[in-house]
C-alpha cells in the first residue's frame, strides 16, 4: 500500500522569502508524484508532476519540486513567495502497474502556507 | 476548458437520511473519484470508477456506495447519513493514464445533524 506523508502542517512565512515545503511517501514499487494546491473556497488544481526523467521538476507559479528515490521524498520548494501564494498545498502519490494501489492517488495531510506581507 | 460540476456546493441533511451526491464531467474520462476532506486529514479516498460500471473501494468505503451508469456521471450515496459522514467531498476525474491529471469539482459541503 502507498501512503503519504507531509512533515508540516502550516508554514507560515514572509513575502518574497523562500519556502520549502516537504513530502515524503512510501510504496513497495515505483511511483508517481503530484503537488496540488487549493486555494481558499476553490477546488484542488495540480500545481506540478513527476512521472519520469530529470528528478527536478518545474511548476506552474515558479514552483518546483525535487525527486529524491533514496530518501523517498518529493519536497515542493519557491525561491520567492507572493501574498498570492497563500494556500493549501496538497502532496500525492500514485503507484505505477504492479502495486497493490495501482489506480489510486492518495494525498497526504496538507500543509497550509501562509505569506505574511 | 475542462469540467467537474457538482450538484450541490452545500447540502444539510438530518441523521439517517439517505444522501446522493451527484458529480458530472464533460471530457470524456475513464476515471473518477469519490474524496473526503477533512482539515488534518487531507483528502481520503471513498471509492473511484475505471470505467462505467465498474467500481473499486477506496480507503474509507465503509457507510458510502457509488453509481455510474453513465461514462460522465458518478454518483456518491451515503445509505444512512450519520454526523461523522459531516465533511466537504470533492469529485475529481481523470483519463485513463494513471499518470495523469485530477481534475477537481468545487466540492459539496455535507453537514449532518
């Protein structure tokens, strides 16, 4: 089974400062990861994916997002915040064929982050 | 531009009521979704659907079932609405790639009393 873990569940932090917010999953075969994000009174919308490749990937709104298969972690990181940035962050996870969960996207717990002006 | 339309932003229903929650897409995807979300405990997954007819138990199953009888519509039912059942859904959908992108509704906040 897959699971997902978010190491913190608020980040608050100034405008223009960098943040880093972080995931980790386990699985028992190879993955796929998601970063969502939903801001106030508004669906999910996916902010960035890894599927293959390059272990940096790059976002929409200058987010990126570095693969790590050793430490089993996907971190989400902006060098530069914007009030705008305000939301809730969501990490996921997706097994590739051959897991038990194969088909299914589970979330981790959310981080809410918080730009102060 | 791609949607996910759900029925009801916001439904109040009493203690063994029964409750649809209806969730419609127009993109022709294989796959949708059934989620709950509660604050610090993320999304949790209820049921999702391959394909039409078919349908596969998600992490919480227990108290809710699902229809779809048609390739656009995925139903949620809660049988008996009990208070612990209170929180927002969300229906996503997705193409038949399980690399591919969630899209989400707005959601439909349920409180039970």
């Amino acid at each position: 089974a897959q699971s997902v873990t978010q190491l913190d569940s608020q980040v608050p932090v100034f405008e223009e400062a960098p943040v880093e917010l972080r995931c980790n999953y386990s699985s028992s075969v190879s993955v796929y990861l998601f970063w969502y994000v939903q801001y106030p009174n508004q669906g999910l919308q996916l902010l960035l994916k890894y599927l293959s490749g390059s272990t940096l990937v790059k976002g929409i709104n200058g987010f990126e997002a570095e693969f790590n298969k050793s430490q089993t972690s996907f971190h989400l990181r902006k060098p530069s915040v914007h009030i705008s940035d305000t939301a809730e962050y969501f990490c996921a996870v997706s097994e590739r064929a051959g897991g038990t969960s194969y088909g299914k996207l589970t979330f981790g717990q959310g981080t809410i982050l918080t730009v102060h002006p | 531009d791609v949607k996910v339309t759900q029925s009801s932003r916001y439904l109040v229903k009493r203690t063994g009521e029964k409750v649809f929650l209806e969730c419609v897409q127009d993109m022709d995807h294989e796959n949708m979704f059934w989620y709950r979300q509660d604050p610090g405990l993320g999304l949790r997954l209820i049921y999702f659907s391959y394909d039409v007819k078919m349908k596969e138990k998600g992490d919480i199953p227990e108290g809710y079932s699902v229809s779809r009888e048609k390739k656009e519509r995925f139903s949620l039912i809660l049988e008996s609405a009990s208070t612990n059942q209170t929180s927002m859904y969300l229906c996503a959908s997705r193409e038949s790639s399980v690399g591919g992108e969630l899209f989400f509704g707005e959601g439909s906040r349920l409180t039970v009393l």
